[in-house]
C-alpha cells in the first residue's frame, strides 16, 4: 500500500467496514478485458457469498477464471473546495481477493443465502418472525458463489479539507 499512514491493519475494523456494506463491486477479467459489476453480498466472517442469475456474462467469466477482486465502501464523504486541486474525499474501503467457488450442496446455498440476508437485513433477519424461507423452486434458479479471500487490504482517508 503505497499510503501507509491510511492503512488499515486491523482485522477487526476491516470486517466492521464489511458488516455495515449493503453491496459489493467484484471484478473479473476475461481476455485481458475487464469486467465489473455490483452485486449484493454476505459476509461470514471467513467467506463472502454472492448470489446470480445462472447465465450471463458474469457466470461464463467465472467458470473460466474464477479469480476476482471484491470492492467495498463506506462513509464517503466528498469535501468539496473552491480551488478543486483541494477537494478531498472521506471515506473506508476494503479491497478482497480471491477466488469464486460455486456451490451446489443444497444446505450450503441455503447458508449463503441467510448469509447474504443477514447482510441486508440485520438483526431483523435473525428473528423467528422474520426468518427467511426459501422457495425450493426460487433456489433452484439461483447460482450461489463463495469466496475464499486470499488477501485483504483496508484503507481510510479521513481527509478534512
């Protein structure tokens, strides 16, 4: 990291960065060209579960190569300057990489799943009431992706100008 002084070494504070995320960017590449999309996610502790249509460009990109770079940020601010070589942004972010497994044991995409619901829900979606069910038909249409980090990276501008 070419900034050190905004790097951030605590694996506790990256992982509180990634719990309050609603969405993720992930990157892809395939020929040498680029491909980036938005996707909702999950968040573990350990992996990061996705969730997909069955076709498109995105899963025939990662059936061939399976690697990819995930982006998050939080608490963005722009703080803007009347000189604009002064504006300056505020902001956490955290970058994965890692590779994408797809999952087909019926218990470990119903896992992600809550995974990613938990993300988007919070508590709400831990309570009895409120409990997702999965439509045994609707799941069957999902493809559902893990990823197993290889290295995490968090960095913090808290720039005031």
């Amino acid at each position: 990291m070419r900034r050190k002084d905004r790097e951030i070494s605590s694996r506790e504070e990256i992982k509180d960065i990634i719990k309050k995320a609603l969405f993720c960017n992930v990157a892809m590449c395939k020929d040498n060209a680029p491909y980036l999309v938005p996707m909702n996610f999950g968040f573990d502790g350990q992996y990061f579960y996705l969730h997909s249509a069955p076709e498109g460009l995105k899963i025939d990109i990662l059936k061939e190569n399976p690697r990819v770079c995930i982006e998050i940020t939080q608490d963005l601010k722009i703080n803007q300057s009347e000189d604009v070589c002064k504006t300056s942004m505020r902001y956490s972010s955290v970058i994965i990489f890692g590779k994408v497994e797809f999952l087909f044991d019926r218990r470990e995409r119903i896992n992600a799943l809550n995974c990613i619901v938990e993300q988007l829900y919070g508590e709400r979606a831990t309570t009895k009431e409120e409990k997702p069910v999965f439509n045994e038909d609707n799941l069957n249409k999902l493809t559902i992706l893990r990823v197993r980090p290889e290295h995490i990276t968090g960095k913090r501008s808290v720039s005031s100008e």
